[in-house]
C-alpha cells in the first residue's frame, strides 16, 4: 500500500528483445529449460531462477490510479548486471529490456 502523496521507484523487466538469429536462440533456450528439465528427471534438480516479463501497459493497469511520473530504461537486465544502475536513452539491442517506475499516490 502507497500511502496518499507517497512515492515508489521499482524496476521491472519489460520485454526481451530478439533482433537477430543468435538472441532468439537464446530466448528459446530460457523458455524450453532443457537442462533444468533433464536435472529433474535425473533426481539432481536445483531451484533455477526464471526471468518474466512485464509489459509497460501490464504495469500502469496494475498501479491503478497511481501515477507514473517517470519511466527509464536500466541496465539491471543485462548478463553481467553488478548492482551498479545505469540508466540510458533507448532499450538495449538485444536480451530484457529492465526498466525502472517512479510513482506517485495521488493525495
């Protein structure tokens, strides 16, 4: 709950971006889980982090009448991701798209 007047900063990941032949393949792997799914058959199954997407739109319905005052792309997506945020003008050429909300409870 955001109380009214409040504000929240919070990142997603948006989409994953798949212009070429190579991220595609990537994608797929990470839906299809193959060696995950192969672990678990063999009885050495380990909890696997899966990445999920959140549209922007999904986003702002979900806020209901809070307001979303600014929206960046982040480079917390990215592979070799250190915890230090960056921000940048346009969406990466390829892999998720993380973006970052900042949102106001109206008063």
């Amino acid at each position: 709950m955001l109380a009214p007047g409040g504000m929240l900063v919070f990142g997603v990941q948006d989409t994953f971006s798949t212009p070429n032949i190579a991220s595609l393949i990537s994608r797929a792997r990470m839906i299809l889980r193959i060696r995950s799914r192969i672990r678990s058959l063999l009885g050495n199954a380990q909890a696997d982090m899966q990445m999920h997407c959140l549209p922007e739109r999904a986003v702002r319905r979900a806020l209901g009448s809070a307001r979303v005052v600014d929206v960046r792309f982040t480079n917390t997506a990215e592979k070799d991701f250190n915890g230090r945020l960056a921000y940048s003008d346009q969406a990466p050429a390829s892999g998720f798209v993380g973006k970052q909300y900042c949102v106001v409870k109206q008063a």
